[in-house]
C-alpha cells in the first residue's frame, strides 16, 4: 500500500537528501565479478558483463515486487541481475526466497550496492558492452527501467529529471 507524504514529512526527505552534483563524471563499472549469497544462502558470483541492467532492490519496497519480475523475465538484449542486500537473520530467508521466485540472477550482501556505491532501492544500472556504466537512477517501474535500457541500445539515452518539491503545482 502507498500513501501521499504529508508536506511535513515531503519536506523533511527533501531537507535529508544529497544533492549528486551535475558534473559527476561517468562512472565505470567498478568490478566484473561480484560474490555475495544465492538467496539461498549458498556463496556465488556474478559475472558482470556489458550490456546488462542491475535492478537494486528491497523485499520491504512496495514498488520492488514489480521490478523483481523484471529480473525473473529479464529484458531483451541485456543480462538482468537483482541485487538484495542480507536480511539480519541471515540466509535462507522466507521473505527472500518469496520475493525472488523461480528465476532469475540474483545475489544477496552488501558487496554490490558498496561496489555500484547504491544506498539502497530501486536503483538501477545499465551497463553498456565496452563495461561502462552509461545510465544509472531510481527505478520506477518495469517499462521505464526497460525503455531506459531501449534508449541505451539506440543511442538515445537520457537520464530522468525528476524536480523534488512541496509545492503541488
């Protein structure tokens, strides 16, 4: 379930929030193997190759459960990975386990949210086939992770501008 912030709690996030400077230079890909955890508990890798979307998310976000589908069904032309950070009790986890489902490539730890230096979701990376990351934002929703990942392939990409305000102009 999702509610409207009040302006109180609208402008405390914004008051909160780190401005991520405009002139940030391109960031590459910070590592082509990550290890964590498999959801189920097991040690594994991912390799990371380009072009491939990593889909960061939450099994206590209310928007992730769409975009953990995505990672299931993955996205034409492009390798999906989901990224989960560990819960507290460790691995296996039945939230986990039930927010993942059958499919997809996945892994577990806080390895790769310091690698893509990714506080937390829905975040995603596109990463193009030379292994730079070209595109990178909130993810908000399935089609718009999949029509920035469209964009990339064509040449077309830019990134979201979202304006944060209180104001409900």
């Amino acid at each position: 379930m999702t509610r409207r912030l009040t302006a109180a709690e609208a402008a405390a996030a914004i008051d909160s929030a780190e401005v991520l400077p405009s002139d940030r230079p391109r960031r590459s890909t910070p590592t082509s193997l990550l290890s964590g955890m498999a959801p189920d508990g097991s040690r594994t890798t991912e390799q990371i190759e380009g072009p491939t979307v990593v889909l960061f998310l939450s099994t206590t976000c209310d928007g992730c459960a769409e975009l953990a589908g995505l990672v299931r069904s993955g996205i034409d032309g492009y390798a999906t990975v989901g990224m989960l950070r560990a819960p507290d009790a460790g691995l296996p986890d039945d939230a986990v386990t039930a927010f993942v489902g059958a499919g997809g490539r996945w892994l577990v730890g806080d390895a790769a949210f310091d690698a893509f230096d990714v506080r937390s979701g829905p975040f995603f990376c596109v990463i193009d086939a030379r292994g730079e990351t070209v595109l990178e934002g909130i993810a908000f929703g399935s089609e718009q992770v999949a029509g920035h990942c469209a964009a990339v392939a064509n040449g077309t990409s830019t990134p979201d501008a979202v304006r944060l305000t209180t104001d409900p102009r």
